[in-house]
C-alpha cells in the first residue's frame, strides 16, 4: 500500500504538469500543484524517519488506566487509591482494559531523607507505597507514580532533577509500574529538554540492569512543545499541548495539534493528548463533547487514564469511556500509526485552526484491507456528513467496502466510492470501520 500511495502521488503530480504545460500556466502554478499532490508522500516518508522508538518492553500499546489529578489534585491518600481500584473493578474499567492506578504529585514531602530519598507523606499513606501496589497487584492492576524532572514538582515537593537514579530504584523498590515525569521548576537545568529527560531514560535502563524491572516512562514537556521529535528515542509517551481543561474549547485545540503529529506515534512511543476530562465538566461538557473527545483521543491513540470520581459517572459516561470497539482502535496490536485527517472539511485541507480543527480522519485497523474512519462535527448545529474514497488515503477508490457504525454497533451495508451518513448531532462524533469486501 505504501508503494501503491507513492505512485498514485507522483502520477497525480504528472498529470497536474501535463494539464499545465498544454495551457501554458506558470510555473509557479505547477510548483504548488506538485507540493499539494506530493504531501501524502511526504507524510510517509517522515513517518519511515521517525519509525525508530525505544523499544522498552513495556507500552507497546497505549497505556490505560486512572490519574488522580484531574479530579483530585492534592487530595489523594491510600483510602481514595484503594477505593478508586475497586470501582474500576466493579463498573468494568479493568475488562475494558485501564489497568494502571496512578499517583499523581502530591503523594510525599518537601524534603529528602538523609540519604538523598524521598519521603512518603505518612498522614496521607499510613501504610506505606508497598502496601498500595500490592493491593492494586492482587487485584490485578498495574501501579504509576508521579515526579518531576526539576528541582521541585508542580505542587512544590521534591522534585527528581540530579536525582533520577535514586527516584527510580525507589519506585522499582515500592513496586510501582509506570513513571509520569513533569517539567516544572527546571529553569536553571544548562542543556535541552532532551537532555533533561534523557537522565531519567538512562536511569531507567541503570535500573533495570540491576533488577530487571522496566518502568512505562510518560514525560510531561510543555512550553514550546516539541518533544515528539525527540521524545520517542527516550520514552514511552509525550505531552502534545498544555493542560487539559473540562471544557469545549481546550479539547478542540488538543486535537487540533494532534491532527499534524500523528506520523511520530509508533508501538512503544505515544503522543500523549493529556488524561480525560470525561465526567468533570459540568455545564461546560454535553455528553456528546465527551463522546467526542474520548473517541479523538482513542483513534488518534493517545494514553486513556481516567481522571474523574469514577462513583459519580452515569451510566451513558461509562458507556462512552467503556466502547469495546473503539478502544480495539486505540490497543490495536498490528497497525501503530492512529488516524490521520485525510480532509479538513469546513476549512481548506492543512489549516491550523484551534477553533474548528480538521473533521474527517482516516487509518488503518488490524491490516490495509480495514480502514478506521472518523468525524468530528464542530459546527454549532447538527450535520450530514460525506466524502469520497479517493479523498483517504487509507481506503482503495475501486473496491467496495462494508462499513460498521462504532457508536450505534450497527453494520451499514456495503458501500462504493462514495459514503454518506445524516444527522450528526451537534459536537458529536461519528466513528466507522470500513472492510474491504
């Protein structure tokens, strides 16, 4: 299939020269024609560039699970962890596949021990962090911890720049299984960001030649965000934008950066879309928006941690949150790359624009003969929705496809060259799988 995008581009490139040289245009005209056919080439190509990732052995897929932040902030403590895991356990969130319990900052002291360690906040976990993972073990969870790569973390505890090493043989030491490192207070640190977080990949790997034990490595770079050219050599998972919010707006500019980095997310190496609003937004998230934003972040297969009181979620939220068929998308064991904009829909194909990102998003699921399909209403009002197959580069113009509604759980029918659906809500979604008949 990658031969065959190759050189459908350049005849579309040489037909476009021909059309332009018999009327005689400018050679302008045809530079632009030819960067414009040329573009899905050039996308695959920077995705054969940015093919290497480190292989850990762990993450392969996107991570899923909890994070106490979003929700909770600094109100954490062992009774919330515990109970927390056992809701999960109880409303199916661990069958569905979240099976990570994170701590996120908070969890311990301003101030190291007298040897350099750092100190659990006792009034918050009474029994001590191996007592915590190894309940979350017995009951079939993995656990994640929280620092930062600065003098001190978000919160104003101590931080783990200068001292990585350290950190990760006591996270090893208290059973954790996955790392999640910040970027705050580190101003003064000389070398680049890459440089910065390569200490905790190279203490990481120090680590395991001493014990055997590897963590998931997600690392937290914001300002001037850029980690996805070099993130996947060091780590399992990058922060694309800032802060998530609980609101409309915030997720459309998340997916709005997602739709042009797409091409960096490889098996063991993940743009990270931030953890999910689904349940905290109030007023400021229709149930529809939630649909909407977990299905982008699923298909463009960021990590999936819940961030929400799981006691208080209804029942159309953990149903969204729960999909069985679009988390296949995001744990899709064969096919690495996530879905991609193939058309921009209401603005010109490539805008970069937070407020009205692109709509229409293709890749492939399993193998090249299924193609996964999404679209994003962004209009204020409902719509239809259609395109031809020509317009993805990830179906095939001259084949029939069945086509299966992933929200509805329904099968279509069979369809050729040209799909319609009707009446999509306002700020909701619509997510298919198109088979090759």
């Amino acid at each position: 299939m990658n031969a065959r995008c190759a050189a459908l581009c350049i005849a579309s490139a040489v037909r476009s020269w021909a059309r332009i040289r018999d009327s005689r245009l400018p050679l302008l005209l045809f530079l632009f024609l030819f960067y414009f056919h040329m573009l899905p080439l050039f996308a695959l190509s920077s995705l054969f560039l940015s093919a290497r990732a480190w292989n850990n052995g762990v993450a392969k897929l996107p991570p899923m699970g909890f994070n106490t932040w979003n929700r909770f902030q600094c109100g954490i403590n062992e009774t919330l962890m515990r109970d927390t895991a056992q809701a999960m356990l109880d409303l199916g969130f661990l069958a569905a596949g979240y099976n990570y319990v994170n701590l996120d900052d908070c969890w311990h002291l301003q101030d190291r021990d007298a040897d350099g360690k750092l100190q659990v906040d006792s009034s918050k976990f009474p029994s001590g962090l191996n007592a915590l993972t190894d309940y979350l073990h017995s009951l079939g969870f993995l656990a994640g911890i929280y620092e930062d790569e600065g003098t001190a973390t978000c919160g104003g505890f101590a931080g783990s720049l200068g001292h990585e090493e350290t950190d990760a043989r006591s996270f090893v030491d208290w059973g954790f299984d996955f790392a999640k490192i910040d970027n705050c207070n580190s101003g003064d640190y000389p070398g680049t960001d890459a440089q910065r977080f390569s200490q905790w990949h190279d203490a990481l790997k120090k680590v395991q030649a001493d014990t055997g034990k590897m963590l998931v490595y997600t690392l937290v770079k914001w300002q001037g965000f850029d980690s996805w050219y070099w993130a996947p050599q060091i780590s399992n998972a990058w922060r694309i934008f800032d802060d998530i919010q609980p609101n409309w707006g915030r997720i459309k500019e998340i997916i709005n950066k997602a739709s042009f980095i797409g091409q960096y997310a490889r098996f063991y190496a993940h743009n990270d879309l931030d953890m999910l609003e689904v349940g905290n937004g109030g007023e400021d998230l229709s149930l529809n928006e939630e649909r909407s934003h977990f299905t982008a972040w699923a298909m463009t297969k960021s990590p999936l941690l819940l961030g929400t009181d799981l006691s208080a979620l209804s029942k159309e939220q953990i149903e969204i949150l729960t999909n069985p068929e679009i988390i296949a998308i995001n744990q899709d064991d064969q096919i690495a790359a996530p879905v991609q904009p193939f058309f921009w829909g209401k603005n010109l194909d490539g805008t970069d624009d937070p407020s009205f990102p692109a709509q229409y998003w293709s890749g492939y699921f399993q193998n090249t003969s299924t193609t996964a399909i999404m679209y994003l209403n962004f209009n204020d009002n409902p719509v239809d929705l259609n395109f031809t197959f020509d317009q993805s580069p990830h179906l095939d113009p001259d084949a029939k496809y069945a086509v299966r509604d992933l929200w509805k759980h329904r099968d279509l029918g069979e369809f050729a060259q040209f799909f319609f659906d009707a009446g999509v809500d306002t700020h909701d979604v619509r997510a298919y799988l198109f088979r090759k008949v």
